[in-house]
C-alpha cells in the first residue's frame, strides 16, 4: 500500500509513538535502575505505532482490522502494564499473568476465522483483553504507589480505570448494539478525529510514567541528599537541621533536650585487621542497633567516620544517661561480629543536655563530645 495513501492521523500518530518509543530509549541508557521498566514502555510506543499503521492498512484494503493488527495491540499493552510491573515491584513480578493475556488474545486472533462470526470474535476478544490489563494495573499496584508516592500514587491510576471503563463499555456496545461491527474501520481511521482518543491515551499514559520516574528520581536524590548510604542514618547536615529545629522546640515551649555522642572503640583496628568491609558491617550493625533503641520522635544521624549521634526531645540527662545504658547493653548481646582476636565490640558514650534559652547546637554538640572523650578515657584506665 502507497505511502501516500495512509490516512494523516495515522501518520502523526505513528509519529507520536516513535519519539515517544525514541524518547524512553534515551532514559533507558541514562537510567540504569529503571532501565527494564523504561525498555518496556520504548516497546509500548514502538508497537503501538506500528498497531496503528497495520489497523490503517488492513482495514483500507479488506474492510476490518488484520489480525496481527490486534495481536499488536495486545502485545502493546503487556509492555505497558510489564512496565508498570517493573517498575512498581523491581520485577517482573506478574509476567505469567501478563503472558497468560496475551497468549489468550494471541488464541482469539488466531482461531476467529475458524468460527461463524470471525469479526465479532476478533473485536470482542480483543477488547476484552484489553479491559484486563488496564484493571489488573489498578488490582496489582494501587497499594505499593500509594505507599512510595503518597496520594499521587493513587492519581496516577486514575486515567488507567478511566480508561477501563471505557473499554468495558466500547465491549458492551460491540456485543449489543446492532451495526457497529459492520461499520467500516477505514473510514473510521481515515479520519484525523477518529484517532484522537488513541493519540490522547498514548499522551496521559506516558506523561504518567513521565511523572512517576521523575518522582522517584526527585525523592531518591533527597534521600541521599538527607542520609547516609552506608548506614541508613542521617547524614551531618540533615542531623545539624533537626537538632536546630528541635532547640527552637525546646526553648518555646520549654522542655528538655539531650545529645548522645557515641563513638566505636578500637574501630581503625577493625580496618587494619578485616579491611574496610568488615568496618562498613560494624557501622551498619551499631546503626541499626541505634535506631532500634530509639524512639519514634528521636533523631539519629552519623557524625562522621565511626561517629554517631543520637537526640532525644523531651528528654533529660537521666533519661539520656538510660537510653546510654540500654544501647550498651544491647550491644553486647547484638551478635555483631568482630575480627578474631579482639576484645567485644565497645562504644564510649557522653550525653549532654540544653540548657538556657542561649544554648546552641555548638556548644550541646561540643559538651557531648567532651563527656564522649572523658568516657573513653575512663575505659582505658
């Protein structure tokens, strides 16, 4: 079939899918943590222009959609929700699901002209599998969105279910309103208008997908921006914010705030005997340790090398002086292990705690470290 015979809406419309399809490939190479998941939705745009151009040409020349033309669109709409998969759960957590569709739809194409009523068969199949595997998305993945992007998670799948509902009621007339299958899909195709709704859904699926990666990339950035990699904690600065927020708290309202300033004893002899990843095994075993002694309202970060910090609003220096006690009891039992050869695994500990309304996070973090080395020095003894 002569190129210039194909419809204009069709032609944009692969156009649009092809640098869609183009513009994914490029993320792809750029994001290597995302990478299957944007692979799978350059493969959703790539196949669905090719949907559309096969639609066109079959149904100009034998008056209704091929069946390839419908596989394709089955097959489109996998790597879309094989995307979505991907990259809600890190795998391909539902492929049998997704390959249990399209072989159905596969079974559907190919054993319609075998039938008494091929086109109806065709069409109704198709749609029907379609209408899975937009509700399936909305099933498989609403709690895991909602729980990594909050309300926006939920959003994301709302063009999905509308979407849906509009399948299923395409499907319904299909089925019972007389004269619909009969209408000529070219005409219907060699019409700009016609295709609108297709180019639209192609357009809201992939600024959703859009959307959400630039989301997780934004938070993943945070993230690292506001915690250590190696420990899961706060980083220095993150903590340095807090702890000033937290005086602000104290001193209006005025309640009481304690510093911990805890440091590993003998850490470089960890290094120097069992290498620097038996160092980093330590340092996450305290930190997970720490945050399992804290409470929910206290803030625990890494200082730096094999130092943390821990601040305990509406806290006192007793209470400060328990929570010291309890985290060096637990770790003796913690199970977190050492070189062979060397002594239990110990911290040295000080606390402070504010005091006046011109106290700063200066001097409380100076007083810790001060009661810290005094502490240290009495283990020695």
């Amino acid at each position: 079939m002569a190129i210039a015979s194909v419809p204009d809406g069709v032609i944009l419309a692969l156009g649009q899918s092809l640098l869609f399809s183009l513009g994914w490939l490029i993320a792809a190479r750029l994001m290597s943590e995302e990478r299957a998941a944007l692979l799978c939705w350059s493969g959703y745009n790539l196949i669905e222009g090719l949907a559309i151009l096969t639609i066109a040409v079959s149904a100009r020349e034998v008056g209704a959609p091929a069946a390839l033309a419908l596989i394709l669109g089955v097959l489109n709409t996998v790597c879309a929700t094989a995307g979505f998969d991907l990259f809600v759960s890190g795998r391909a957590r539902y492929l049998p699901f997704w390959l249990a569709v399209l072989g159905v739809g596969i079974g559907i194409q190919v054993g319609a002209p075998f039938t008494p009523e091929p086109l109806a068969l065709r069409m109704v199949g198709y749609n029907l599998c379609i209408l899975t595997l937009l509700i399936a998305p909305i099933v498989f993945f609403v709690t895991p969105l909602k729980r990594e992007f909050g309300p926006f998670g939920t959003l994301a799948l709302l063009p999905v279910g509308l979407f849906a509902l509009f399948g299923a009621i395409l499907t319904v007339r299909l089925i019972f309103v007389p004269g619909v299958l009969e209408r000529s899909a070219a005409q219907a195709l060699g019409d700009v208008r016609a295709l609108l709704p297709v180019e639209l859904t192609v357009i809201v699926f992939n600024l959703i997908w859009f959307a959400l990666v630039v989301g997780r990339v934004v938070m993943r950035a945070r993230r690292l921006a506001r915690f250590d990699s190696l420990t899961g904690l706060l980083q220095r600065a993150a903590f340095a914010a807090e702890l000033e927020r937290e005086l602000d708290a104290a001193r209006r309202y005025a309640t009481s705030l304690s510093l911990a300033f805890i440091d590993i004893d003998r850490f470089k002899l960890i290094n120097d005997r069992a290498g620097h990843q038996a160092g980093d095994e330590v340092l996450a075993g305290c930190a997970r340790l720490l945050a399992a002694c804290s409470r929910t309202c206290d803030h625990v970060g890494r200082w730096g090398g094999e130092e943390f910090v821990v601040l305990m609003p509406n806290t006192d220096e007793a209470g400060a002086l328990r929570f010291a006690e309890r985290f060096q009891v637990n770790l003796g039992t913690s199970g977190i292990t050492l070189p062979a050869g060397m002594a239990p695994l110990s911290v040295s500990i000080g606390v402070a705690t504010a005091g006046g309304d011109d106290e700063t996070a200066e001097r409380l973090i100076a007083r810790a470290d001060q009661a810290m080395y005094r502490a240290k020095a009495r283990s020695r003894e």
